[in-house]
C-alpha cells in the first residue's frame, strides 16, 4: 500500500526527532573532546567489499544484506554496518598517506534484513568511532572510555561493559583446531547453520542464537583460553589502562562478536531491562580487515552504536529528554497592516537569532491567542490598529500571564535580554 512503510522501518517525526537530534549532537561533542572528525561514506557499496570485509560466515553477509543488480548489472548493497565503508575511504582517499593515526566518527543508517524487534529494524542507524594506524593497547582502552563517556553523558549509567580477546591469526588457529575437536561429536546435535560453520569458521559457533547450540556450547573452548603471550600480554595492559581510568568491566570468555574481522580485544555494551537483546553497542580490534581490503598492515579498532537501541535504554530508564522544537515569539496581528507589520518583524526577529512565528490561517485575535498557548510559546508579541499608530507593540508573557506596551523598535533588544 501506497500509505504503509515497509516492514522493519520507522518514521521519525516532529516531536520524537529532537530526541535523535539531542543524542546525535553529544556523540558529535564527545568526538570532538577526543579528537575524532566526521567523515560520511555512501550508503551503498560494491557487494564484494562486505563479503570480503566483513565475512561470508557471517549472519549478516549469508542471510541480511540488501543486494541488488544496477542497471550496469553490478551487485550493489546497501551498507550493512559502517566499518568497511570507512576502511575503503580510508584506503581510496590514501589517509593512511597523512599523519597517524587517522581518528574519525560517524552517524548514519544501515540496512539488514533481520527480525524487526523492540529497538532493532531493517533500517536502523548507527553512532560509530574508527581509529587507523594504532597499535598500543591506550587506544583500545580509549575507544572503550569514549563509548562509555558519551552514555554517561546521556545519563545512562547501569550498563555493563563485556570485554574479551580473540587474539591473533596464530591464536585463532589454535582455537580452531580446538573447536572442532570438542564439537566434532556433537555435529549432528548443531543447527543447519552451525554444521556449515563447523569447517568454514567454528568461532561462529560461539556467537549463534539457538538455544541448543547455546548449550552446547557451554563448555567448548574459548579464545581468551588459546591467546599466544603477546596478545596475552596486550589483553593485560588493555585491563590495567581500563582500571586506571575507573572503568568497571566484566571478563567475557564468551564473547565472539557478530563480524569476521576482528582480533585482539572485543567488547559489548549491555543495557539490562530493555528486552531479550540487551546489546546497546560494541566494537573491537581488526587489525587485519585493512590488508584483507586490500590495503597495507595497518591496525584499526572501533565501535558502532545503535541509536535506537540508545533511545530504547533512556526511555526505559527514565532518561529521555522532554525535548519539544517550539518557537520561543508568536506574533499575533489584528488586521491586514498589522500582519504587515509582524510579517516585517517576524523576519527581523529570525534574522537576530530569535525563534519566532506567526499565524498564517487568517485566525481571529482571540483564535491566535488560543494557538500561541496550544504551542507552548514563552512571549506573544502582539500588535492591533491602536499599536500601529503608536509605533507599539503588546508583549506577553506566556507564563506569568504578564504584557506590556514596548516601542516596536526595542522588541529585539528586549527578546534578546531575556
């Protein structure tokens, strides 16, 4: 139907956008506390960079990308996630050219083909940090501070930060080898997708939603059990940086993340109480995903947010702000020179910064008067034949239930001042 959204998608309408603005506008100031610039990527991108980038054992590159053939017959999909986007820019564009390391935010939409839920839609939109060409585990550590900064600042402040580490291609090998020898009896006792993962990438296995496989999976062997004693030793300095900073954590062997690319540290962000997916962000190390683009060795780690997720955990938690775009000056006219006059006026105020607005449905004064109340608007400016001729006009307070006669000439003055 003509009048119906499809499936999975929202509509963000007055009243509900401030809300998408207010956080928007806090993740771009804590980026720019911390030395993060902006950077926007298209929102769809050859089909081979997120096969090759973020993995074809993946949920989202096995059953949730939107593909499609252009009229050039190339596959095209729309970005799943934006970790691979920001790689090829930063590969195309040669950043990696300039000083290191590269350190950019973004905010935009993605698009999977999941299960609509509380929270989750097949358009959904993402908060997200990526860091270049730095190794040292302060980044690690940084980019961790940064996520939880920026939801302390929304006022959410009963989340749980999850952490573990995937180690190295040497200690991914290991785990590996290790994860087929405790599920090889159990093979048959796998879901579909699982048996198909078994020789492909058995660390999926880890990350599935069945609850048989969940169970299965209770004992099998973990990375944090299999890293080699360089990435034991950066997993260490990670933890001591994160207690340094007073940032509470907990030790996640279970841990795996949804995407192929990452090693070393990974980490979650669990907001409890806002449904069965408490999962309100997460990010970690992929210090291959640059080189398998097909760029030069270069260390990378980020984090992707999920905004509606983000707005889900504030209302939940009582932390929503009451955020309502009005303006702050209604201008009322009684007659055609008075709507001269305030139409003149209105532009005047605009041009000084001040919000304002005015009938524009021929409304009595009375009728006027009524509306400037329904929209919440602080002061009415309010001008009739009797104010023309004295250069006046009425000014009112909305709360106070308070006007009076001012020179037109000192209304933006006046404004301003309060």
């Amino acid at each position: 139907m003509l009048t119906t959204r499809p499936r999975g998608t929202a509509d963000i309408l007055p009243g509900q956008i401030e809300n998408w603005q207010y956080i928007e506008g806090m993740a771009a100031q804590v980026c720019r506390e911390y030395g993060y610039r902006e950077i926007r990527t298209p929102i769809f991108e050859h089909t081979e960079l997120f096969v090759r980038g973020v993995g074809d054992t993946t949920d989202i590159v096995e059953k949730e990308m939107y593909t499609f053939q252009d009229r050039g017959e190339r596959s095209i999909t729309l970005r799943p996630e934006g970790t691979a986007s920001v790689v090829r820019a930063y590969l195309e564009n040669k950043l990696y050219a300039g000083p290191q390391p590269v350190k950019v935010y973004y905010i935009g939409p993605m698009f999977r083909y999941d299960r609509p839920q509380a929270g989750r839609y097949r358009q959904f939109h993402q908060f997200g940090v990526e860091v270049f060409g730095a190794q040292q585990p302060t980044v690690d550590a940084e980019v961790m501070a940064l996520a939880m900064d920026f939801y302390a600042r929304l006022g959410l402040t009963n989340l749980e930060l999850h952490i573990n580490s995937l180690g190295c291609p040497t200690c991914r090998t290991t785990v590996r080898d290790k994860l087929q020898q405790y599920f090889q009896p159990m093979l048959g006792e796998l879901c579909p997708n699982c048996q198909s993962r078994y020789d492909r990438n058995p660390l999926r296995i880890l990350d599935c939603k069945s609850s048989r496989c969940t169970e299965l999976a209770l004992d099998a062997p973990t990375t944090a059990d299999c890293l080699c004693s360089d990435c034991q030793a950066h997993f260490e300095q990670v933890q001591l940086y994160m207690q340094d900073l007073g940032i509470p954590y907990v030790l996640d062997k279970q841990l795996v993340r949804g995407l192929d690319y990452y090693t070393h540290t990974a980490f979650e962000i669990m907001a409890p109480g806002i449904g069965a997916q408490s999962s309100v962000g997460g990010g970690g190390r992929y210090n291959g995903l640059i080189e398998a683009c097909g760029g030069p060795s270069t260390p990378g780690i980020g984090f992707a947010l999920g905004l509606e997720r983000i707005l889900l955990a504030l209302e939940k938690s009582g932390k929503l702000p009451q955020i309502q775009a009005r303006p702050l000056v209604y201008l009322i006219a009684a007659g055609d020179r008075a709507v001269r006059s305030s139409f003149s006026l209105l532009a005047r105020l605009r041009a000084a910064g001040i919000a304002a607005d005015m009938d524009y449905q021929g409304r009595s004064l009375k009728a006027q008067m009524k509306y400037a109340g329904k929209l919440g608007v602080r002061y009415a400016v309010i001008t009739g034949e009797d104010e023309l001729q004295r250069g006046s006009v009425m000014l009112r307070d909305m709360n106070a239930g308070e006007q009076r006669e001012i020179p037109v000439g000192e209304v933006i003055n006046t404004l301003g001042n309060r």
